[in-house]
C-alpha cells in the first residue's frame, strides 16, 4: 500500500482501531501546543509583571520595618526627653521650698563668717510650667569665705542663677569685701517625684580656701598663708628682726619659724599685722558680735628681757638667749569697738 497517497490514510484509519482513538487526542495535542506557543509570551511577560511586583512588595516591607524601627527609636527617645525633662523640672527647687533655700542661705554663710546686710524676696513670676523668685542679696565679708560660700550655695543640686554680681570694697569695713548680685530662684508646678538619677550623681569635691585675694594689697603674698588658719593662743614670738627702720617678727608654730612684717594675716579671725616692734606684735582683729562687726586689737608680746645682736650688712638680729623666751605666748587682747 502506497502511505503517500491520501486514500491510503484514510483507509489504515478506518481498518485500525486503535489509530482511531488516538487521532483525535494527537490532533488536541496539536492544538494545544499551538494554543501555549501562541500564549506563551504573554505568559512570559505576566511572569515577569509578578517578579518585578514581588520586588516592590519587598521593598515596600523594608522601608515599612525600617518606619517602625525608627518610630520604636523615637519613641525610647521621647521616653529619655521626658524623663530628663522630669528631672530637671525636680532640680528646679531641689526638692526644697523657698523657706529652705533661704534656711540654707543663711547657714552657708554664718558658716563661712559672712555678714548679710540685705536679703530681699521679690514677687515670683509666672512662667511656663514653673515659678521664678528673684532674690536680692548684699552680704560682706572677706574674700575667701565669699568665695567659698559662692561655690557651695550656688552649685547645690538646686537650679539657682545669679546675675549682675558686684564685688567691691567695703570702704565702712577695712578688709572686708561687699557682694551684691540678684538670684533667680526656680519651682516646679505641682509635686514632681524624685528622680532615679540622683543615685548617679557624683558627690562634690571639697572646696578648698581661697588664698589670693585679688582685693589685697598683698594678694601675692602666700609664704605665711599656713598662718591665717592657726588660733592666735597657738603663736609664740621668739624674737625679731630689723632692716633700717623696718621690723619683722618671728613666730614659732608647729615647731616651725615665721617672718612676719605688718600687713601680714595672722589668727582665724582674719587679724592683720599692724605693727611690728621688737617686743611686740600688734594684730588687729574683726569679728561679728552681737549683730554688727567690730575690732580689736590683740598683742603678742615677750615676757623676759631681750638681747640684740648686730649682724653683717644692715639687717639687725633682735634675738632671745636660749632662756630668755617664755614657752608659753603672752597675748594681750584690747577692747572691741564697733
């Protein structure tokens, strides 16, 4: 049988079953493969529509997580701000009320040996989610203690700011110094809680006495600083010394000799010498009694006869014999006055 003629086909179709049954499933495969070949780009390009949105979707999510992570950061930030903000709103009175601040205004400086001459409380002022008081204060006393009294009344826990600070002589009171300056004193609106953070404050060092005195005329003068501390009572005058016209004495303390001249500090008291003369030292006191400053004159003086001795160039040794110094200090104490 000749297959390449059309009749043929037809007649092996028809005498087999079997190619009968499976003629039609060829020619639906046939049309099916034409049908994907046909679709298949379009297939191809939604493939890739889903890949590419796939993508955005990816991205989409990681700028959203990276939203939350820094909402989640701002919010802890937000968290801090507040709590610091609580804490300083706590710092603004230190807990305190005005009363206190001045109970410790006033103990700070009779502390320090100062003199308040003005202590005014003005009308507080309303502000933004707190109370300022301003408070004017003129105090006198020596350079150190106001220095000192500075330090420690400004720098508590406590918010305080002081403005327009005036320091000058005090031309009534001859080596005292007068402070005058306005502070700002602050309170928080309503009751504001403790703050954890105080048990992570630092304590403060200590403050040390000041020992210039940019206000003296022997501010540079520190060799006999150590002498300023120790009780008159404690001084002993062992002898002194003369150049030309001018005397210094010497001072026996802690088993070590001074040189003192006038204008020198002696005693706690903030005494400076007045005069120096070869059996006798001067020093001329102020202390706060009854309300109001007042002075007195306190002389060291030895009790035995002295012996002088010349030395080379013209410096005179005033000295004591070995047994001519009396172990103990001889101190005459004159009246106060006002």
């Amino acid at each position: 049988m000749n297959l390449l003629q059309p009749g043929a086909w037809l007649a092996l179709i028809e005498r087999s079953s079997l190619l009968r049954r499976a003629l039609p499933v060829a020619i639906g495969l046939i049309l099916f493969g034409l049908g994907c070949l046909f679709r298949l780009p379009q297939w191809l390009q939604l493939q890739e529509d889903e890949l590419a949105r796939q993508v955005r979707l990816l991205q989409a999510h990681e700028a959203k997580a990276a939203e939350v992570l820094a909402l989640m950061q701002m919010r802890k930030a937000l968290d801090d701000e507040r709590q610091l903000l609580q804490d300083a709103r706590w710092r603004l009175a230190g807990g305190a009320d005005m009363s206190d601040l001045l109970d410790q205004l006033a103990a700070s400086g009779h502390a320090h040996g100062l003199h308040f001459e003005r202590l005014d409380v003005l009308d507080e002022v309303k502000q933004p989610g707190y109370w300022q008081t301003p408070l004017d204060v003129q105090v006198v006393g020596h350079y150190s203690g106001l220095r000192m009294w500075l330090d420690d009344w400004l720098g508590q826990d406590r918010l305080l700011r002081a403005e327009g600070l005036e320091l000058a002589p005090a031309d009534d009171r001859p080596g005292l110094l007068r402070l005058g300056m306005r502070v700002h004193a602050y309170q928080a609106d309503g009751a504001v809680p403790e703050p954890l953070s105080l048990a992570d404050t630092p304590a403060r060092g200590e403050v040390l006495p000041v020992v210039l005195d940019p206000f003296s005329a022997w501010a540079k003068r520190t060799a006999l600083a150590g002498l300023a501390s120790v009780p008159l009572a404690q001084l002993q005058m062992v002898g002194s010394l003369q150049r030309g016209q001018q005397h210094e004495a010497l001072l026996l303390a802690a088993g070590r000799l001074y040189r003192v001249r006038p204008g020198d500090r002696l005693g706690r008291d903030g005494g400076v010498v007045v005069a120096v003369g070869e059996r006798q030292l001067d020093v001329r006191e102020r202390l706060f009694v009854g309300g109001v400053w007042r002075e007195r004159t306190v002389m060291l003086t030895l009790r035995k006869r002295v012996t002088t001795e010349a030395s080379e160039g013209d410096e005179m040794a005033v000295e004591v014999g070995g047994d001519g110094v009396d172990t103990q200090p001889v101190v005459h104490r004159g009246a106060l006055s006002g």
